[in-house]
C-alpha cells in the first residue's frame, strides 16, 4: 500500500503539488498516507512567475483558500488578458501594434461570428469584435466588484502574485489545514533498491526520509528525475530560442499608480519583455537568446523598457534550458515543475502546467505499489502529449509574426523553426478557420479560445473564398459588435479600476456567497 | 432633492427648530432602510427583511424592503407613512448620527439643513439661549446613541451569520400588470444550511440572540405578498 509521499522541494511547484496530493488523499489526521515535504533551508526557489491563467481560481477554492486572503496576502492583482505589444509588425511601423489575448470565451454562440469577421473586419481587432474585455483591459478597470461574491466576476480573470508569498501561502494552508509534514533540510543522497525504486532520501540534519512515492520538485536542480535516474532531456531550443532571464522588481513612483488589469508582453529584437503589476510593485523581466544577443545588450534593453526608475535598481539573471523530459515519472519517482521541463514564461504556462500534473497525480495514484507502473505510463503519455502542444502554441507566436528587424526573427519565421504538428495545424487553418474539433482533449493547455485571439490578433490569413458563400447572416453579426460596445459603455459605469478594487478588497473583503 | 448635511453646531445652528415629524422626502426615498436586530420582531410583521450587500464595501446589511423596484416605496402616499411599522432610523431624519472616516469612535451628530422639518420659527428649538442642549435634542441624540450601539450589536450578528455560512443569493420573480419582473441582488438565509448546522453552532445562534431574529427573517418573507399587493392596489389606482 501507498502510505507515504516524500515531496523533495519547496517551491510553488512543490507546494501546489502537496495541497494537491493533501485534499484528494483525505486531508489533516485521517488520511491513510502521510505526505511530507523536504525544502532546502540554504538553495533558494527560483522566486520567479507571476502570471497565472484563470485555472488559478478553481485550484484555490479547491484547496480551500480565501480569495480574499489570496489577494491579501500575495500582494496579487486581477489579470484579463495578456497584450502582445509589437509582436505583428516591427517596432514603430503602427501606432496600433498591439493584441489582447483576453480570458473570455470569445461570443460565439449562438451565433459564431468569427468567419463574418473574417470576411468584414470593420476596422475592428479581432478581440474586440467577438468580446469587450479587452476594452476593460484599456480602460485600466477590474474584472469584479466588491459585491461580487470570491471568484466570481463580470470578465474571466486570473491574478498576478508575488511567487515567493503564494509559496509561503500555500505552506501555510498545506501545513496548518491538510496535515503536511514540513521538514526543513538538504537532501544529500538518494538510496535506490535493486528494482530501481527510491528507498529513502538522505539529508543533512533530519535523517532519512522514507517513502512509497517520491515526487521531484527540486526546480531545475532536477535532483532525483535528472541526477538519480538521468532521464533523458529533450531539447526544444531548436524551436524556441531564448534561454536566459533579466528580471528585476520595479517599485511605484506613486502609492496610487494604476495597475494593469493585464500582463504586457513587449516584443524585443532578440526576446520579450513581460510587465506584471502586483500590488506592492512590478516584476518586469527579459527573456532573451543568448544566441542573439549578449548579457550587456539585453541589460540595455530592459533597462531602457523600464526607465528612469531602473537606474537603482539590481536585475538578477536566471538561466533556462527550453525543453522537457522523455519521462516524467519512471518507478516511484514523478517530477513535477521546472524539474520536468521549461518553456518561456509567455503564456504564464509553468503554473498552468503544473498545477494540471499535480492534479493527475493525485487523480491517478495508486493503492498499491505495482500498479504504479501501468499508471506512470498513462502520465507520461499525457504529459508528453500536453508538452508538445505547449511548444506549438508558444512557436506559433513567433512564427505568425511579420517582423524582420533582427536575426532572431527572422530566423523563427523560417517553417525549418516550426514542429511539424504547428505547420500542420497552420496548413488547415489556410482554408478554414479553426474548430472546436481541432481540439479533442479534455486537457488541451490551449484551447480553440486561445488559438483563435492569437491566431487572428496576428493577422493570420484564413482564406475564405472557398466558403464564403456559406455566412449568410452578415447583419446579425454586426448587432453582436454593437452589443459588446454597448455593454462595455455599460459596464464602465460600474467598475472601477484595478487598484481601488484590490484597495477596497483589502479593506472590507470578499463575501463567499 | 437638494441636500446639505452639516454637523450640528451650537452656534451655527443657535436658532433654529425642528417639527417632531417625519421627513420622507429624505427617509423614504429608497426601496429600503436598514434595520437592527432589536426591531426585526415588530418589522418583521409587515416588511421583508432581507440582506443585500452594501455597494461601498460588499458587506451584508439587513433591511426592511419598501418596494419592488429601486426608488419604489410603497409605504409613502402623499408623503404619509402608511405602514403600521416604521423602522427607527428613519425617524432620526433630518437628524443623523456618524462617525469620522478617520476615527470610528468617534461619533458626530449631522443635520440636513434644507429638510422641511427644520425652520427658525417652527417646531422645537434644539438649544436654549445659553447655548445647551434643549431636553427635546438630548432625547433625540440619546436614541440615536441607543441605534448606534444596536447597529454595532447587529453588525456583529450579520458577521455571525455569514461565518457559518447561511446566506444564499435569490431573486424575487413577479407578475405584475402582465409583466414578468425580477428583483435580484438579494440574498436569504437558506433553510437547508441552517438544518445542517451542528447542533453548537445553533446554541451559539442562540445564545447571541440571533436564532429568533432568523426565524423573523423567514416569516418576513410573507409580506412579499403584500408588497405585491400594494403594488397592484396603486397600479390600478393609476
Ligand atoms: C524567468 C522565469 C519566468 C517565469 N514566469 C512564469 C509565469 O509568469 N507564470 C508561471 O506560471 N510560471 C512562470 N515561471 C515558472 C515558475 O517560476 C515555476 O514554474 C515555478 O516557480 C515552479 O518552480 P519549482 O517549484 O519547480 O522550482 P523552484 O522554485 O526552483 O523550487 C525548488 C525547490 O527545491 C528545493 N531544493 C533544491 N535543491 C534541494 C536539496 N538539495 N534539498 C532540498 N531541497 C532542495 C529548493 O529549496 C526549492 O524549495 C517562470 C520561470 C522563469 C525561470
């Protein structure tokens, strides 16, 4: 029988992990497995991602976690929307050269006015025409009110949070409510019995630390998945190719600066600059190829992105591998977070990713040890499968745009850069927009939602002359653009902006109903 | 409606008086008026006494609901109160009482200095020539100190009850003159909660007093109808 679960690592993947692994096995005291976790008191988290997607609101209700003191106590802000800022054309070449990819559905039911955009843009962006969020994103207000009850709101949002706060959070709701063990020290070997499985891990000042199941949250230490059992990485960089980070946190100039109800994501000549608005300051940070690029270069970049308020301050640069495992979890041992693998933080995916992997694993887990490896093969079919298509949608970003102002992207608009499943996808989409049958998992990361405000935000070109003929209902479809800028005029009346929300918030607090 | 609320000076305000009556002007404007929980036994007789959420802070008030509609009160005609109840903040008007935003302690005694209660030659006078306050504004402040203390009492109820998790969020659904209405931003305790509260918590409900206004608040909920009632009385009246 499973009884115990050691999770080596104490970052957000570990904690998320261990809240997960807490609810589902029967939570504090009467659950028949005992979960411990092993954080290092010396090697710090990697202290970084802050942007999550709106998965984020079910995951803390299901934890049993406060909206309020989530907001409260992760210095957190709502998020609508990520805005590509010069993605399409090269810098300057526009004035509008931005895209939101905002979090609501786009309107297409009942009737689905996507191809009737196609057809007739009328000098509307794509994400404007099938929703008004990303108005509300503009006009800088929240996606809720204070009368609203937690998690709920009039646009889908998620939040952006201080990592090592919502660590500390999590900590707390794990330890305090589900009965985790929290044991505080380095692990220093790893001791492995003839069929392979790990036996107990070592440490430097709290024993062995005996276990069934072990789960690898050691951030790209990768201790027991990449150390112990060498598990193969595999290298994406061929299709993505940054691979270095300058980030560096941004304080206000004034208390009542606005927040940005959205991520911005600037295109650079050789990366990306996010800028992410928590309450208590902004962590801005560039993602770079280092093939493109050199350290003091990008240091510039970010520098002149932020401003006169840079000059005082220190950036601090993290290195990335962009790539996944073969496995992820061969014999008792299951790695999940930046153990697993990377891509770039564009789409606010590492959250995502694992937040969806740990919620497998406590799905999925066994009773008895050998049953395990029937499972784990399920997993990693899975996982791999969710990996692959993460890249697709991360490459399409750069694949569909237009610019030629560097090497760099000039070199990832060459379809020798594409997988092959991204061209393939692409190909159909020539002819026809996409469909919800294009996606058929229940786990897609990205869904036709996604591809849809990406794809078009882009100027992609689906060529409609073929079915044309088939969009009957031309008029009907203008009354939907009418209607959304009527309700957004509507809806300005009502909400307030993103700051004075989470002001009020802090205040009074979310009621639960 | 032309407003000024002013804190009620000694000075500023030597000569003027106040007719012992109701200023629904100001009272009776809205479709409700909170309540304390030291009323809800007699309120409860004639109005639903429902909660909804402040717009300010979210935070969950208990009301007597006059009408239907935002505005709508059907407990005014002709500026008359025509209810047999009356819930007592409203009584205060133009008087009020209030507290600093930046200290909450402390409390101010406010006036609205255009209702037409108030006159330099009618009415009550508020202070004596030596400036003290006359035994009609010292009544009418100690009731409005007795309010605060219930309201705080109240609010602590309010915060009881939502705690343990008893409210839900329900709308109202009518016909009226052949049109389907809705009033929402309402929320109720839900029977089925309360049921399955341990039996601790209902002794804790209890003990705090809370546990009768609770069984008020349900039967309030009749007078739906005579809202109703009322509603289709002045539509066929008009
Ligand atoms: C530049 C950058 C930007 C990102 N932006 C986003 C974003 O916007 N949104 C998003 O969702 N994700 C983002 N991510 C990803 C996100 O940061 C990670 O997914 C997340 O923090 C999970 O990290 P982790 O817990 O796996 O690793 P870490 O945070 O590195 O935690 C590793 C843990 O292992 C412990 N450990 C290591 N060695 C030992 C040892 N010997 N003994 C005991 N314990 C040990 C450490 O003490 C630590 O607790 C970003 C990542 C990077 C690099």
């Amino acid at each position: 029988m499973i009884k115990s679960i050691v999770i080596v690592g104490g970052g957000t993947a570990g904690w998320i992990t261990a809240n997960h692994l807490a609810v589902a096995l029967g939570g504090a005291g009467k659950s028949s497995v005992q979960i411990t976790l092993l954080e290092s008191p010396d090697i710090p988290t990697v202290g970084v991602g802050e942007g999550t997607v709106p998965a984020m609101r079910n995951t803390l209700a299901h934890f049993g976690i406060r909206e309020t003191d989530f907001l409260r106590e992760c210095d957190a802000t709502f998020k609508q929307s990520i805005k590509f800022v010069d993605w399409v054309h090269n810098p300057g070449a526009s004035v509008n050269n931005f895209y939101h990819h905002v979090f609501d559905y786009p309107a297409i039911y009942p009737l689905n006015t996507v191809p009737y955009w196609l057809l007739e843009p009328n000098n509307l962006k794509f994400a404007d025409a099938v929703s008004l969020q990303g108005k509300v994103c503009d006009a800088g207000l929240a996606p809720k009110m204070i009368t609203h009850p937690e998690f709920q709101g009039v646009t889908e949002y998620a939040y952006h949070l201080d990592a090592g706060k919502f660590s500390q959070l999590l900590a707390n709701n794990a330890v305090n409510k589900l009965g985790v063990k929290h044991v505080k020290a380095n692990l220093t070997d790893v001791d492995i019995d003839e069929s392979g499985d790990i036996q107990f891990v070592k440490t430097d000042r709290a024993g062995d630390l005996k276990g069934d199941l072990f789960v690898d949250c050691s951030g790209f230490n990768a201790l027991l998945i990449d150390k112990k059992y060498k598990v193969k990485f595999i290298d994406q960089s061929q299709h993505l190719f940054v691979d270095t980070a300058l980030a560096m946190q941004v304080p206000y100039q004034n208390p009542d600066d606005p927040i940005a109800s959205h991520t911005i994501a600037t295109a650079k000549q050789s990366g990306w600059i996010w800028d992410i608005g928590l309450s208590s300051r902004r962590g801005v940070g560039y993602v770079y190829s280092s093939q493109y690029t050199d350290d003091t270069s990008a240091e510039e970049t970010l520098r002149n992105y932020v401003g006169g308020a840079a000059s005082e301050l220190q950036c601090r640069k993290i290195s990335m591998k962009i790539g996944y495992r073969e496995k992820f979890w061969v014999n008792n041992c299951v790695s999940i977070g930046l153990s697993q693998g990377f891509v770039e933080p564009l789409e606010a995916t590492g959250l995502l990713l694992f937040d969806a992997a740990a919620k497998m694993l406590a799905e999925l887990l066994p009773g008895h040890k050998q049953d395990m490896a029937k499972t784990s093969r399920l997993f990693n079919q899975r996982s791999t499968y969710t990996w692959k298509r993460v890249i697709d949608f991360i490459k399409m970003h750069y694949y569909l745009s237009q610019r030629d102002d560097s090497e760099f992207w000039i070199d990832n608009r060459k379809a020798s850069s594409a997988p092959q499943s991204l061209l393939e996808a692409l190909d159909l989409w020539h002819n026809r927009p996409p469909s919800e049958y294009d996606f058929f998992s229940r786990f897609e990361a990205f869904n036709l939602d996604n591809y849809l405000y990406v794809l078009y935000g882009m100027e992609f070109q689906t060529n409609m002359s073929g079915i044309a003929g088939r969009y009957t209902q031309a008029e009907k479809s203008q009354e939907f653009y009418r209607r959304f800028s009527q309700q957004f005029d509507e809806l300005k009346t009502q909400l307030e902006p993103n700051r004075k929300l989470l002001g009020r918030i802090k205040k009074y607090g979310l009621q639960t109903c | 409606m032309q407003e000024n609320i002013v804190q009620l000076d000694k000075v500023e305000h030597s000569d003027i008086k106040l007719k012992n009556s109701l200023d629904l002007k100001r009272a009776g404007s809205g479709n409700m008026s909170p309540v304390i929980v030291h009323e809800i036994p007699q309120l409860s007789t004639q109005f639903p006494l429902i909660f909804i959420k402040n717009s300010n802070t979210g935070e969950f008030n208990w009301v007597a609901l006059f009408g239907l509609e935002s505005k709508q009160n059907l407990f005014v005609e002709n500026e008359k109160w025509t209810g047999k109840e009356i819930p007592a903040i409203m009584t205060h008007v133009p008087l009020g009482m209030t507290t600093l935003p930046e200290d909450n302690d402390k409390l101010l005694v406010v006036i609205d200095t255009l209702s037409h209660l108030v006159s330099k030659d009618e009415g009550e006078a508020l202070f004596n020539e030596n400036g003290d306050e006359t035994e009609f504004l010292k009544k009418r402040i100690q009731a409005m100190l007795t309010y605060q203390h219930h309201a705080k009492v109240t609010k602590e109820l309010i915060q009881l009850i939502v705690e343990l998790d008893l409210l839900e969020s329900k709308e109202f659904s009518f016909e009226i003159g052949g049109d389907k209405k809705n009033l929402g931003g309402m929320y109720l305790i839900s029977e089925e909660k309360l049921n399955k509260l341990p039996d601790e918590k209902i002794l804790l409900l209890q003990k705090k007093g809370v546990l009768g206004a609770i069984y008020h608040h349900f039967s309030s909920l009749h007078n739906f109808k005579s809202l109703l009632n009322r509603l289709s009385e002045r539509q066929g009246a008009a």
